[in-house]
C-alpha cells in the first residue's frame, strides 16, 4: 500500500505541474522589445567613448578642413579672420606651378618606391622563407631600419651621402668617377636620395608581410607541383604570385598611401629643395599652413592631395579584383 501512495502523490505532482506549465501565460513581446532596446542602448554607451574620439579627431577636422579650402584664413588672426572666398583657392592651386611641380615630384616617388621596394622584398621574403638559415636573424636585421627613428636614419644617410667626404663618392671616386652625384645638394638626384633612403627603410616591413603571405601557402601544392615536374620558376609564377594576390594588393595600397604622405625625411634633409627638386605635397602644405600660416590655401592643396590618394587608391583596387577575376 506504501508504494501504491506513492506513486499516486508522484503522479499528482506531475499532473499539477504540466498543467502549471500549459496555464503559464507566454511571454510578452512587449518585453522582449523592451530588453533589445536596453541591449542596444548599452552597446551604444559602451561605443560612446570612441565614436566622440572619431568625431573630434577625424570628422571634425575633415568637415572643418573642407571648410577652409573656401576660406582666406591667417592662423595668427584667430578664428575671427576667417573670410569665405569661394573657389579662389582651387583656382590660385590650379595655376600654382610648385602646386603641379609637387604632384609630379610626389608620383615619380611612388611609382619608385612602391614597385621596386615589393620586387625586392618579395626576392628577399621567398630566399629567407626557403632557403636561408638563421631566417629568424634576417627578419629581425631587416626590420631595424623600418622600427629605427627617422631622424637618425636621415642623419646616417646625410652623411653617407656628403658630396665630398662621404663614404659612397668616397667609392665611387675610387673606382674612377671623377664627378660623383651631390646626392641631396644637387637639383637632379636629390628627390633619387631620398627615394633609395625610403626603399631601405621599407623593405623590412614589406618582407614581414611577404613571409607572413608565403607562410599561409600550403605546401602540398608545391609538392604537387614536384610531383608534376615543374620547375622552380614555374612553381613561383602559377603558385606563389597568384596565392600572394591579397598580399600584392594590401601593401600596394598601403605603401601607395603612405608614399603621398612622405614628409619627415623632406623635411630634414631638403626642406623641399634644393629649388623645390625635391618638394612634394605634404611639405608644401605644411609651408603654407604652418610657416606663411595660411590654412585656407594649405586646405585646398590637402583636398587635392586627398583626390589624387582616393583616385589612385580606387584604381589600384580594380586592377587588383581584376587580376584576381581572371586567375
């Protein structure tokens, strides 16, 4: 009888509580909008602090930089000496010649540094990947000068490249030269300087990234390229370029990017000269905004700057996808 009670009370229990469950009204979806929103909100507390961040760094200067471009502003006058002009900034840039003699100087500089810095960092990053022991030591060695201060890297090469006493004319006597460049000094070879300066110090970088690229390949296609019977030549154009195709094109927008904005090592050797030989726009935006202090026409020649970097930018992306279409 024990257990016949038993199980009757546990059978009441269960019968109770099923129908506790059916009779339990769902919940609202009042409710549940209510704890989304909540949610949402906090998200948008917790973003708060670096979307102020974006807006006081970065947006507002963009919009207040545009602003300016239509302005005729002396930074010393204060904020009351602003004085809207229209288009007679872009007009004045557009028939500035040192305004053209900058773009020019600015894209034989890119189209120096960018392919010829990949060309050489993607040799070195494949010999160190496949071929070279300590390859821990040759990353870390090349990647010094990219990590060093500029300034002290400038200060090396101005003095390597001394047209007198420095150690390259030096050489370049020696072997037979009788008038060897003047490097920084002369009108012909000073924006070269600076080039070979710039190719120096990127390749570290650039091979890091290439060895991280190579590093991602997997080694079973080479193996079956072996198998094949395909030469190491071969097995580096069907291969390695076309599986770098993402690489190729992040440094080649990065490095493109980061060539129009060369400032640092212009502004300690040449200050743009000599005779503006080596003047880009950066540094003829920073003459005249912060030495002739006026910011309404540095703006102007910043928006141009920033139509160029987007339209080469845009450009050097659609090649790329393309590329990448037909393989």
């Amino acid at each position: 009888m024990g257990l016949k009670e038993n199980a009757a009370v546990k059978f009441q229990d269960e019968e109770m509580e099923q129908n506790f469950q059916q009779e339990a009204p769902p919940p609202k979806k009042a409710s549940r909008s209510r704890m989304k929103r909540h949610e949402a909100m906090m998200g948008w507390l917790f973003l708060l602090p670096e979307m102020i961040g974006l807006a006081f760094l970065y947006v507002f200067p963009l919009g207040f930089s545009l602003f300016l471009s239509f302005s005729e502003w002396n930074l010393i006058g204060g904020f009351s000496e602003i004085r809207f002009i229209g288009l007679d900034n872009f007009v004045q840039m557009f028939q500035d010649p040192r305004v053209w003699g900058a773009l020019r100087n600015n894209i034989f500089y890119t189209f120096m540094v960018v392919p010829i810095s990949m060309m050489i960092a993607l040799l070195l990053a494949v010999l160190i990947h496949n071929k070279v022991y300590l390859r821990d030591y040759f990353k870390v060695a090349f990647f010094i000068p990219y990590i060093s201060s500029i300034i002290a890297v400038g200060a090396v090469w101005r003095a390597l490249y001394h047209p007198t006493q420095g150690p390259i004319n030096q050489f370049l006597m020696s072997i037979g030269i009788e008038n060897p460049p003047g490097w920084l000094a002369d009108t012909s070879t000073s924006l070269i300087a600076i080039i070979i300066i710039t190719i120096w110090t990127l390749i570290g970088y650039v091979v890091i990234i290439y060895i991280a690229g190579l590093s991602n390949i997997p080694d079973s296609l080479y193996e079956a390229a072996d198998v094949d019977g395909a030469k190491p030549y071969q097995k580096f154009i069907h291969i390695t370029m076309p599986l770098l195709g993402p690489t190729h094109m992040f440094l080649a927008i990065t490095l493109l990017i980061g060539s129009f904005k060369v400032f640092d090592l212009i502004a300690f050797l040449t200050q743009g000269g000599p005779i503006n030989s080596s003047q880009v726009l950066v540094y003829l935006i920073y003459e005249e905004g912060f030495q002739r202090f006026n910011m309404g026409y540095a703006s102007a020649i910043s928006w141009l700057l920033f139509a160029v970097v987007g339209i080469l930018t845009f450009l050097t992306w659609q090649v790329q996808n393309a590329k990448q279409f037909k393989s």
